[in-house]
C-alpha cells in the first residue's frame, strides 16, 4: 500500500473506513475526506517536497486541481463532517497556495517550519557593509523634512533621496539574486547532510533580513519623496 506521489506524508488512520492511508486530503482505501493532521505543512499539502525552485505553472494546475477536488460544492449532499472538512482542507489549499506561489514567502515559510527563521536581534541595525550609505541616506532625508518644515528649495534633496532609492533597489535586486543561488544550493542539498543544510538555512535567513532591512528603508524613502 505505497503510492510515490504521496510517500513523504506519513500514513494516518481514515476516521471512516478506520485504514491505515497514505492519502493526503482523501483516503487511499476509501475514497472519504481525510481529516487534516496538524503536521502536516503547505508543502505535504500539495504532496511536494521542501523545495525552493518550484515551477509556478506545476504549482498552480496542482492548487487547480485540488481546489476542484476539495471544492464544498462536491460535498453539499455528504455528511457533516465531510462537509467541514472541505471547508477546513480548501482554506489550508488556499494559505498554501498563497504562501508558496511569492519566491521570498516560500523561503520565509521553508525556514519556520525548519525552526530556522530568526530574525535580526536589532532589527532596525544597518547591516556592516551599508551603514556608511544608510548614514548619508539618513542624513539627506533629515535634510528634506527640515526643507518641508521651512519651505526650503527641495529639487537638489530629492534628486539625491531619487538616485539614493535607485541605489538600494538595485541592493535589493542584488539580495533576490542571492536568494535564488542560494535557493538552488538548498534543492541541490536536500537530501544532504543536516550540518550543509543548516548552513545553508542561516544564509538563507540572513539574506532575508538583509532583504527586509533594506525594502523598509527604500519604503521610507518613497514615502518622503511623496
Ligand atoms: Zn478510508
């Protein structure tokens, strides 16, 4: 009683026919709605494995064919039960889809379920690298409220605040390159060894605050220059 497609969940008892199945929404003996084991992740859900490069259009006939599958109107004539547990199964679907379909998203989800997401002690620190840049941005933005408040001449600040934003999304394209390298290390790794794993994990976590530090401080330029 194996089936490949789903052999990374592990097989639970079918409240209805009382099997064990390998299943993971429907029971692989009796066809019935399972109910939805608290283990189980987005990833289980769609009967994937913990990858980072997933081939959107793959994803999404998947989340197609399971929303058809899991869909309540299936279920209008089943038992109550049967009947919450479509809703139950088709709204996990849904947070799923939506947490693994954003590249950054998935990765931020692959690292909380790993119990590898930690995000920076000092969160509003500018990494080593940027606190000089960070320093001036900071600076040019004090100068443009203080031109706001006295009704100064605001066309040179934000002019430089306009090529001091291009700059850091230019660092934030650069950080998304990474990701995507590093992302591809973790597919290559998979079944690797758990020490390269977790080497891998911290990057990853650390190329997300470095993405988070950098994508707040680009939002606060754009709200100055409004
Ligand atoms: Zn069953």
């Amino acid at each position: 009683m194996t089936s490949p497609s789903t052999a990374t969940n592990p097989p639970l008892v079918c409240w209805s026919c009382h099997e064990r199945t390998f299943g993971t929404h429907f029971c692989s003996s009796c066809g019935k709605l399972l109910q939805l084991p608290q283990a189980l992740d987005y990833f289980a859900l769609f009967e994937m494995p913990r990858k980072l490069c997933i081939e959107m259009s793959e994803l999404e006939q998947k989340f197609l064919q399971l929303s058809w599958k899991l869909h309540p109107d299936n279920f209008v004539n089943a038992t109550e039960q049967e009947r919450e547990l479509s809703l139950k199964h088709s709204s996990e679907l849904n947070d799923a889809y939506r947490a693994l379909r954003d590249p950054v998203g998935r990765v931020e989800y692959l690292l909380g379920i790993e119990g590898a997401r930690k995000e920076g002690e000092h969160k509003q620190q500018a990494p080593p690298e940027l606190l000089e840049e960070v320093f001036e941005l900071n600076e040019s933005l004090d100068e443009l409220r203080e031109a706001k408040a006295s009704g100064g001449d605001l066309a040179v600040l934000k002019t430089r605040l306009e090529s001091a934003e291009k700059n850091f999304q230019d660092k934030l394209g650069q950080v998304d390159a990474q990701l995507r390298v590093t992302a591809r290390e973790w597919d290559a790794t998979l079944q690797g060894d758990p020490a390269t794993r977790k080497k891998i994990m911290a990057q990853l976590n650390e190329l997300l605050n470095r993405r988070s530090y950098i994508r707040n401080l680009v939002t606060n330029v754009q709200k100055e220059l409004l």
